[in-house]
C-alpha cells in the first residue's frame, strides 16, 4: 500500500467520531433497580400494610365517596380563585391606587395566613360576627342573617381554600399579563380596540402560555390541600378513611387507599395538563407562521 493510501487511511481513522461511553452510567441504573426491586419486594412482602384490608376498602362506598367531596372541594375552590385571582391581578395592575392597594393587601393577607388557621377562621366566625347584616353603617340593617345559619362547614371551607387560592392566582396571572410585551398593548389600542377587546384578544392569549403550567400546578396542589378540610368534619377522602380506620384500627392500609386515590386524581391532572400545553404551543406556533406569511406578503 501506498504511503499516500496510509495516510488516507489514517486520517479517516483520526477524523471518525466515536460515541461517548458512560461505563459509570450503567452501574448507576443497575444501583437504581437493585433499590427499586428491594423497595418493592419490601413493600409486598411486609404483612404489616395489611393489603388484604386495603383492596377491601379501595372502592368501598365511604370511601368513594369522599373522594367526589374532595374533587367537589377542588373543582369549586379552584374556580373561585381563578376568577377571583384574575379580577385581583388586574387590579393590581391598575393605575388607579386604591384598586392596586387593595389588590395588594389582600395578596398579602391570604398569602401570609396558612390554609389551616384560615379555615379554621372562617369555621368560627360566628364568635366575631353573630350575625351578618347589610345595610348603611349608621343606619339599621336592611337584612341579616344568623352566621352560623350561614357560615356552614362547607362554605367555610369554600372560603378558606377559595379565597387563599384567589391570592396565589393573582400572582401567577400577574406574571403572565407581565409577559406580555408592552408594544402589543399599546398597538392594539393604536388600531382602536377597548380595553377589554385588547384584554382578551391581545394579552390574555398569550398569557395563558405562561400561566397554564403554574395553575396545574395550582390544581394539583389544591386537590391535597382539601385534606384540611378534615379539622371541620366534611367528608372528604381523608376524613372518611379516619372514620373507617378509627373503627377497624387499621390506619396504615386505609392511608395507602388514600394515597393511592390522591395519586391517581393527580396523575389524571398531569396528563390533562400535558395535552392542554401541547394545544396552547401548537395554536402559538399557528398564530405565530400566519403573523409571519402576513408580513412577508406585506
């Protein structure tokens, strides 16, 4: 061979790209299994979880039940905070200060406040204000009603997980309006458009893409915190699974039926949550080549 061919040759040989091998790499995952496996074989093999007791309760009705007022709880509190979160954002961004200033405090108070004690507050009202009247300060009220008559366990927790959830909300809403360049607003309202047809049409489309994965994160985290709402009586999934087991003395099986109920609510969310990112992206990057076709044709 020539010494033109060995050069060749080696050349090519210098100029080849080898993969990178992560020997490490291996060893890491075959730790990762031999724990996962132990882990497992623990965790069936341990007669203290008592599985039989809690394939007996799974889908029993107490406990099915429960778990509709906890997703009752979550859907109702979520839809309060939204829509609450979203009128507090806006106001916060508002020019006029009173707005903004309320906005504020009452992100600040509900934000501050842990879930618990407000639930609590909320719970015992009455011990403040007997009774809930409406009417002018200086004047006799026009109509009142017996708070405890009206503060019940369940509005309470409404209130509690509701109003909390409103203050996380206008923060996150707060953010996504933020995103919006300042140039589009005011180029909306150049080509005449009222301040709410630039609201919904203009920045809110846009904001969503920032604020879609924090309020699913917000709902996931929502559907645990109704565990709260236990210290009240309401029958949601946790207290029903500490009346069965306040019963039958079993409380490790009954909270693994829990556990894995809330883990297969939140599971559920994530894949919704997936799916709606991946339809907001898509419907931006539409939005985004026809804005592009618009100009080049200009």
């Amino acid at each position: 061979m020539s010494t033109r061919a060995h050069a060749d040759q080696a050349g090519s040989t210098l100029g080849a790209v080898h993969p990178l091998r992560h020997r490490w790499r291996w060893v890491a995952i075959a730790i990762a299994v031999l724990i996962v496996a132990q882990v497992l074989i623990s965790v069936v093999t341990n007669e203290a979880f008592r599985w039989g007791t809690f394939f007996e309760y799974l889908f029993s009705p107490q406990v099915l039940n429960g778990l509709g007022m906890t997703l009752l709880l979550t859907v109702i509190s979520m839809a309060l905070g939204i829509v609450l979160g979203t009128v507090i954002a806006v106001w916060r961004m508002s020019s006029n200060p009173v707005l903004s200033g309320f906005a504020w405090f009452f992100a600040w108070l509900f934000r501050g406040v842990p879930t618990l004690v407000q639930l609590v507050f909320f719970y015992n009202l009455a011990a403040l204000y007997p009774v809930i009247a409406l009417g002018l300060p200086w004047g006799e009220p026009w109509v009142a009603w017996d708070t405890n008559v009206v503060i019940t366990p369940m509005l309470a927790a409404i209130l509690g997980l509701g109003l909390n959830e409103a203050a996380y909300m206008s923060e996150i809403i707060r953010g996504g309006l933020i995103s919006v360049p300042r140039g589009q607003i005011e180029a909306a309202r150049g080509l005449g458009m009222s301040p709410w047809q630039t609201f919904s049409r203009i920045v809110m489309p846009q904001a969503t893409r920032v604020i879609t994965p924090a309020t699913f994160g917000q709902i996931i985290g929502m559907l645990k915190y109704t565990s709260l709402v236990s210290v009240l009586s309401i029958g949601d999934l946790l207290y029903n699974v500490e009346q069965i087991f306040s019963r039958n003395f079993q409380p490790i099986p009954l909270l693994m039926v829990a556990s894995v109920w809330y883990l297969a609510c939140t599971s559920a969310l994530m894949v919704i949550q997936h799916f709606v990112e991946r339809r907001i992206n898509r419907g931006s990057r539409a939005r985004v080549a026809s804005r592009s076709r618009m100009e080049k044709a200009s």
